[in-house]
C-alpha cells in the first residue's frame, strides 16, 4: 500500500490515553487526552480542553508490556481546534524524550 503522505515519519494508530501537565506558560495544569497517533516527532491528541498554541507540555503515555518503557517527552503545542462536534483535536511536536 502506498500513501501520498508528505511527513518524514510514519504515523501508528495507537489510541491510547496520555497524560499531560503544562510546562509554559503556565506550569503545572494537568490534562487526560486520548492519543490517537504518534510518529518520531510528534502525536495528534483529542481532548476536553482547547490547548493554546506553543504551549510546553509534558506528556506521559503508560506502556501496556512489562518490557516496552512509558513514553515520557517534552512536547509544543502547533496545532489545536474544535471542530464542528465539538471534539478538540490537538497536534503536537515532541521537543526531547525525556
């Protein structure tokens, strides 16, 4: 199969929840979003709360195999919007695994 997709990376559908705690501009607010796809370099989020743009998170995604580590990465908010349903959707690029 073979995909017309511009990116770098490839995108796995791993709908999945992930925890998110704000860096800046304002620390220490926490989020639960369901991670609907993660490449090298970022992930697509749907979420309860509207996100502003450039906003530094930290963002955890527990593993599901003893043998696999959680995710842990500094990630900047570059894209987030309501849609018409009212389902928030954010995009996210990861800064560093930390």
């Amino acid at each position: 199969m073979f995909f017309d997709d511009k990116r770098n990376f490839r995108r796995m559908q791993v709908n999945t929840t992930a925890s998110l705690t704000t860096i800046e501009p304002i620390a220490g607010l926490n989020y639960t979003a369901e991670c609907v796809d993660l490449s090298a370099t970022g992930l697509s989020l749907h979420l309860d709360d509207l996100l502003e743009l450039d906003t530094l998170l930290s963002v955890d995604i527990a593993s599901t195999h003893p043998n696999i580590a959680p995710l842990k990465a500094t990630a900047k908010v570059v894209r987030a919007s309501k849609e018409d349903d009212g389902t928030v959707t954010a995009g996210l690029e990861i800064i560093e695994f930390n």
